[in-house]
C-alpha cells in the first residue's frame, strides 16, 4: 500500500509543474509587473514615513509576542507538511480535486518562496533588531537606532533568508489565493484561508520583519497565487 502510494504520487509529480514557464512569465506581465511596483511604492511610502520603525516600538510587547510566535513556524511547516498531507488525503480516496489543488498549491507556495527570495538577493534588506524571542524590553527602546531604512542593493549582499519581501508572507498569500481563485464559491474556505493568511503576515511583522515587508509581501505573493490558480483551475472541471 505504502509502495503503490508512493509511486503514485511520483508519477503525479509533473502536476506540480503545470504551466509553470507560462505562469512565471505571466507574473512579471505588464500587468502584473504594475502591482510589484505597488509593493515597491508603498515599501517606500512605509519606510521614508517612519511608520516601518513606529510599528516596530509599538509592537514588542509580550502579548503581541506570545500571539504572534506561533506564526513562524505555522509559515514555515504548513506549506509543505500541508500540501503533502492534501496529497496523501487525495490519493488515499482517489479524489482527483484534491490531488489537482494540493499539487496547485505547492506550485503557488514553490513560486512564492523563489520569487521572494529573487527580490531578497538584490534588496539585502537589513532586518528588525531583536533580543530575547523578538521581545524588546520596554527600557531599552531609547538604545536602539532605527535601522528600517537598512537596505543593501546588490546581489546578495543580504543573503535570501531575510529582507525585503517577507517569504512567510509571500508563500502564505500565494497558497491563499490559490486556494480562493480554484474555489471562488466556497465562503467558509476564502475566510478561513484569509484568516490564516493574515495570521501569519501579520505575526511575522511583529517578530522577524518590518511591516513593509509583510505588505510586500502580501501583495506580491496575491499576485502568483493568482496566476497559478487561474492556471490550474480548468483541471477541476
């Protein structure tokens, strides 16, 4: 049974690449390039503002950690272990659906998190400052420096795994509206996707990122999940 399952879903696997040049290129269409520019603008806004560093101080306090620390590793873990366990679930009842929309899934999170990381290689953005589990005591606020406006342009001179967009975010809006494109109708599933979504944006912007970063990320991340869904959704039929 474990045999059969296996080689099942390694047959499949083709299904995760579904359109997928056409898909990336369709990201970066002129169309589409106009709400990266949206994400880059308003980054902007945020930052020259000063709201990236007056969202910072007002947001290290133990209740907003203690909500928001589970967002991190639910952004990292739900991406994979949850499309593998749709997978798994799908072939386990021979549901084709299923099967379609988890593999739709780990494309928009596949793409999302590349695509991020892409953006973070040239933006090299320096994260938030953080001291015990991303708590920043209340006594120390006059010691910091703002360091929001900290980007590093180039090629990675920042590395991939922070700045400028959030991944968690990205990925995590990309599956969401994935999900909401293939099933428009389905109120309960498009609430309970946005809710998760914005768990994790948000919770990550109160611990490991700066809020433009969330936002980017969001908007970024809506635009592959998007496109991948729209890709994906005649296979439903």
């Amino acid at each position: 049974m474990r045999r059969d399952l296996h080689g099942t879903m390694i047959r499949a696997m083709p299904e995760l690449l579904h359109r997928l040049p056409r898909n990336v290129i369709a990201i970066f269409s002129v169309r589409n390039l106009l709400w990266h520019a949206l994400a880059i603008v308003l980054t902007v806004l945020i930052v020259m503002s000063g709201f990236d560093w007056t969202y910072y101080l007002s947001t290290r306090g133990v209740v907003f950690r203690q909500l928001a620390m589970p967002a991190i590793m639910l952004g990292s873990t739900v991406p994979i272990f949850g499309t593998l366990l749709l997978l798994v679930a799908g072939e386990v009842l021979r549901n084709r659906r299923v099967i379609t929309t988890a593999w739709a899934l780990g494309q928009a999170a596949l793409l999302g998190y590349l695509i991020s990381c892409c953006y973070k290689a040239f933006t090299g953005r320096i994260p938030p400052p953080f001291h015990g589990r991303f708590r920043m005591a209340i006594m120390n606020n006059n010691l910091l420096t703002d360091n929001s406006h900290g980007f590093q342009f180039g090629f990675l001179k920042g590395g991939v795994f922070w700045g400028w967009p959030s991944s968690h975010t990205t990925v995590t809006f990309a599956m969401t509206l994935c999900l909401i494109t293939l099933y428009p109708k389905s109120r309960t599933l498009v609430f309970l996707a946005l809710l998760y979504a914005l768990y994790i944006g948000l919770g990550v912007s109160v611990t490991i990122h700066w809020f433009s970063e969330f936002m980017a990320g969001a908007i970024i991340g809506s635009v592959i999940g998007t496109v991948v869904g729209k890709s994906f959704r005649t296979r439903l039929v």
